[in-house]
C-alpha cells in the first residue's frame, strides 16, 4: 500500500502551537524523563503512548509545571510563551489544563459547585449553559454530589472543569481507565467536540487504539525516550511498532 498516500500529512509548516523541547526531569535524583522532544499544531490532538512506566505521566506533569519530577533544562513553549520559566498556577492561568488520573472531584460538592469552583478567573472560561450544552449528562446531575456520579460521569466532570477555567492546552491522563466502551465514545464524542473548537489536547491512554483513532499524532516513550514520533494513523498500522512498544 502507499503509505503516502493513505495517510493524510500531518501539517509541520510553520511554528508549532505547543512545544517540548529536549525536556529532563528527575523525581530528587532519579532520572525520570529524559530529553524528550514533540510539537503539537493548534487544534491537534496528540497521543502520548508507552509501556507503563514508560514517563507518560511524568512528561504531562512537567509540561503542567508540577514541581515534580523537577524539570533541570530543556524548554517549554505555548504560543509562544516560555512555560518552563512558569510556576504550575501561572502554566494554569496561561490555560494548560492538566486532568489527573485520580480526576480529583472534590466531594462533597455538587456537579455545579464543582464546576462554579473551576472559574477561578471570571470571563475566562466557558459559562455554565455552554458546558452543560455539551455535557448533557452533567446538566441532568447538576445538583447531585459529585462522588457520587460513575467514573465517566466523573470523568466528564474534570474534563468540564478544565473548560470552565481558561483552556488552550487539555492533558488527559489515562481518561479511559476502567470507563466500557460505551462511556469511552461518549467521551470521544465530547473530545472531537472540544477539537473542533480549536484546542489542543494530548492524550496519554493504555488504551492505545482508542487514543489513536482519535489523535492526529502519535508520540510513544520509552524509559524517559521517545521511540517515535509521526502520524497517529502510521502506528495503528505498524505492527512492529504497536508489539514493541504499545503490547497490541
Ligand atoms: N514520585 C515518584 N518518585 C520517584 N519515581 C517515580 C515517581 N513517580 C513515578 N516514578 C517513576 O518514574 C517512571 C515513570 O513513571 P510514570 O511517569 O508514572 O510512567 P507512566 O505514566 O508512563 O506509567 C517510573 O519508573 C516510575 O517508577
Ligand atoms: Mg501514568
């Protein structure tokens, strides 16, 4: 098959929206994510693949500008701003949205407390209509405790909740994990929605297919490295690559 042709180029013209650039950080003297490099075109989605243990997590949290693992050199950049020159709260305002694994849904709050308490920065984000316009669901449990929903529910709550504070740049650790497949388009769904709006998303998922049917490009790491970069649609069809690095 051509290649070349079954692929849609992905689009390098041009500065990229978002930038890692030969990153190393350590969690104290453990040497953890080491000299990674990708760009992200704005409105892209990325998939961020590996083995477990492979940095995933690590790479999202030093791009968030969470103080560990401790970033020592290499360079940052969102649109032109110097992200690795920034605190996490001023990476947060800049619009980088990290959505942990753990969701962090505070309890004891409701679905709109929850999502009253993201617009930290009034006029920033999105108004509640325009949320719950494209998380129905929420909008149905508006009142209801938060824990109380089902994990994608909960789900679907961090995701609106990075989208009431200011969003350019949306990290989503493992948004997947333990979701049925039902629930996963429902959020694929939402994700498209969020892409058509113009902004950036890097997904990291053990769900390697679900995460590249849905992403422009791929980059998967391995022990701190990146192993590969290119088009999303390239890795679902190398075998070689999928075995070795992504056990599928
Ligand atoms: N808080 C920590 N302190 C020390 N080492 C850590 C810490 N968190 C993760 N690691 C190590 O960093 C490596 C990468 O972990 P992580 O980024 O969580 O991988 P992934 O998300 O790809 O599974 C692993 O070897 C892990 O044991
Ligand atoms: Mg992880």
């Amino acid at each position: 098959m051509d290649r070349a042709a079954a692929t849609p180029p992905i689009d390098d013209t041009g500065p990229a929206f978002f930038s890692v650039k030969d990153i190393h950080s350590y969690y104290g003297e453990s040497y953890i994510v080491q000299g990674i490099s990708f760009d992200v075109r704005e409105g892209e989605i990325l998939a961020l693949l590996g083995r477990n243990g492979a940095g995933k997590t690590s790479t999202l949290r030093t791009i968030a500008r969470i103080d560990t693992p401790a970033l020592r050199s290499g360079e940052i950049w969102l649109d032109g701003q110097p992200v690795h020159t920034m605190r996490s709260f001023e990476a947060a305002r800049l619009g980088i949205q990290l959505v942990p694994e753990d969701r962090r849904i505070i309890s004891g709050l409701t679905v709109e407390e929850n999502l009253i308490l993201a617009q930290v920065a009034p006029g920033a984000g999105w108004e509640l209509d325009r949320i719950y316009g494209h998380f129905p669901r929420l909008a149905e449990r508006r009142k209801q405790d938060a824990v109380t929903m089902s994990g994608g529910e909960q789900q679907m709550l961090a995701i609106a909740r990075a989208l009431a504070r200011d969003l350019k740049l949306l990290l989503l650790d493992e948004p997947y994990e333990g979701l049925a497949p039902v629930i996963v388009q429902e959020i694929e769904k939402i994700l498209m929605e969020i892409r058509g709006l113009g902004i950036t998303t890097i997904i990291v998922e053990q769900n390697a297919v679900a995460a590249l049917r849905l992403s422009d490009r791929a980059v998967i790491l391995d022990t701190g490295e990146v192993a590969y970069t290119g088009p999303a649609k390239d890795v679902l069809d190398n075998a070689d690559l999928r075995h070795e690095y992504l056990a599928i």
